[in-house]
C-alpha cells in the first residue's frame, strides 16, 4: 500500500525548496524502500535546484544517505529488511560490456527504481541521482543499498554515498596515488578534503591543499595536507612546482570543475604525471590546450566518476577503515539539520560555512 511521507522537493529552477508530502509506492521487482535515516547536503543537489543538471522539475532532492530498508520487491536478495544501508546513484547491472570485462565501476547501464515517487496529485517527481533521500522514505533500485556495520552513526556513513567517497576514490582509485607520491588537491570543498584523505591514505608524502578561501585551507590541513596555497595570493602551478623541487606534482586532482582551474592541474603535474577531473563542470563550460602541451606532457588525463568506486567493495572497507581510526569521516559532519532548514543549508554551502550539513531524520 503506497506509503505518505514528508520529503523536500525543488519546484522550479532557482526557486526556494519546500517540505511537501511525498507518495512512495510499493517495491516492484528489484526495487526497494528505504527509511532514511540521513543525508548530507551536497552541492549536485543545490546543481538540481538550479536547473543545472536538467529542467525535468519537480525534484525530489537529497542523494547522500544511509538508512535501514524497510521492504523489498520480487527478486531482491542483496538486501533484506532490517539492513542498515549506504545508498549509491550507480547500481551496476552486471551484464554490459564494462561489467563483463571486470570493471563494473564502469558500468554503462547503471539504473534506478522503474516507479516513479510523486506529489499528493500525481505529480511525479525526479528524484536527484535517482535516489531523492531529503525524505523520510525513499524508493530506489535494490542494487542502490550496500550494506555496511550498523555500529556506524547514519550520519557519518551516508557521506560515503557521494563525495567523501568521490573524493577519497579520485586518489586511490582514479589517481593511483602510491606511496611516497606528491599529491596536490585544487579546492578544498568536501569532495577535495576527501581527496586529502584518501591521498594520504594511499602513502602520499606531500599533500599541497589549493583553494582561494583561508578557512578551507585550515580545514585541508587537518585533514593531512601538508602545504596549502591560496590561489588569491599565490601563482598556483608555480607554488605547487616550488614545493616539489621544481618538477610539478605527481597526481593533481581537480575538485572545482572549471575550465581554469583545471588548466592550473595541467601545468601543475609533472611530465608524465595525472590530473584527475572529479570537479563537475557545467554544460556550457570549453576547455581550450595547445595539442602539442597534451602530446609533449605525456602521462594521464583522467574524470573520474564516483571516484570509480565499486560500493559493494568500497563503502564496507572505507567504514571498517572509520572504526579503526585510520580515517575520520565524522570530521566531514559540520552540522545536523532537519528537512526543513535545507534551503539555509544551501546558503551556507553557497558561503563557504560548512563542509557538509547534515538531515539527521
């Protein structure tokens, strides 16, 4: 029987979000529901709220989450009532092409849940990521659940549904940072202090944190970078070549997603070395290199997707990670809000107050 529950909802582009009551229906084949328990804050889905991924209004925001599933449809058997769950926006199907070749973080026919969620009079609704978690329930496809220790507080796993994982998984998955490598991070936002994380994680022996915002650069620091540059004060490719010996560094991750600063990563690598892009441009923006600096620099230019995670593997590992002290993911948790203070939220995202806000449900 289709359930009634309060989620917050983007109504047009730029317009101000709103509590609304949402319809959940009744899991269908590989489908399930998820009592959410909470979900952080992410910049993809104030994107949503701009109409900056599509115009397909109204949405249903919020994507990085954790919860317990609460039903399942016919043919789910990964998951099953009563498990404490990470969501992901990219459930594998396992029989693509990418998938079959053993690189289903790859998968090219990723899905979501086949109904659709909606308002009280039909309206339907898309949901951001395909998962729309700023509500008290939420359906997604079954293979969206990964499974993780319910020791671990809801509000500090749900990180990993986006961009800790996405940032931790741009070092150690897309990047390749191994150990003794010099690693710098331009933006140092939640996906890019992830990115520290993970780079120190991986053995990097020089973590240079680049943002034009002071806060952020201290915030970097106790996240383990070892050096910061502010990009207001500072030449960016000749401060990080100053402190690697004059070289460039090894791996540059782009945490931004514009056009300049990943010119900056360019030419701030060294020869032969990686620029990984998990900063998320928007559709009008051009990148404009000489070929022959693309030729002539050699090594890796990289997107990275979900920080090519696979969640099935990688979420159980970064939380008994957590739980052994190795990382800290609850340094990623600024605040805890309700469904309701969302829109302020994003204002203090817009600001630069806060690494990640919290709903706790």
């Amino acid at each position: 029987m289709p359930q009634h529950v309060q989620g917050v909802i983007a109504p047009g582009r730029n317009e101000p979000v709103r509590v609304e009551t949402i319809v959940i229906p009744d899991p269908g084949p590989g489908e399930a529901v998820v009592k959410i328990q909470a979900c952080g804050v992410c910049h993809t889905d104030l994107h949503y709220k701009q109409g900056a991924i599509n115009d397909e209004f109204p949405f249903l925001l919020g994507h990085e989450a954790a919860g317990i599933v609460e039903s399942v449809g016919e043919g789910v058997t990964d998951v099953t009532p009563g498990d404490f769950v990470i969501l992901n926006w990219r459930a594998v199907c396992g029989t693509c092409r990418a998938c079959l070749r053993g690189r289903p973080w790859y998968c090219f026919a990723t899905h979501n849940a086949k109904q659709r969620m909606t308002l009280l009079d039909g309206t339907e609704l898309s949901p951001a990521l395909g998962i729309g978690a700023f509500a008290e329930k939420t359906l997604v496809a079954a293979g969206q659940c990964t499974k993780v220790d319910p020791a671990v507080a809801p509000e500090v796993a749900g990180l990993l549904g986006c961009g800790v994982m996405a940032g931790i998984g741009a070092a150690l998955n897309t990047g390749n940072v191994g150990r003794g490598d010099t690693v710098a991070v331009i933006g140092c936002g939640g996906v890019g202090d992830a990115a520290v994380v993970g780079a120190r994680l991986a053995g990097a022996a020089k973590v240079i944190a680049v943002d034009i915002d002071d806060r952020k650069l201290a915030k970097a620091k106790e996240m383990g970078a070892t050096h910061t540059v502010n990009s207001r004060d500072a030449d960016v490719v000749e401060s990080i070549r100053e402190l690697t010996g004059g070289f460039g560094a090894d791996v540059v991750i782009e945490a931004v997603g514009r056009p300049e600063t990943y010119e900056q990563a360019f030419y701030a690598r060294d020869l032969a070395g990686t620029v990984v892009l998990v900063g998320v441009p928007s559709p009008e923006m051009k990148l404009e290199l000489p070929l022959l600096d693309v030729f002539g620099r050699g090594g890796s230019l990289k997107s990275s997707w979900y920080g090519d995670c696979l969640p099935s593997r990688d979420f159980p590992m970064l939380i008994d990670l957590h739980q052994q002290g190795r990382i800290d993911l609850a340094a990623f948790v600024t605040e805890t809000i309700g469904l309701g203070d969302v829109e302020k939220a994003f204002a203090r995202m817009h600001e630069g107050d806060v690494l990640r806000s919290v709903v706790v449900l």
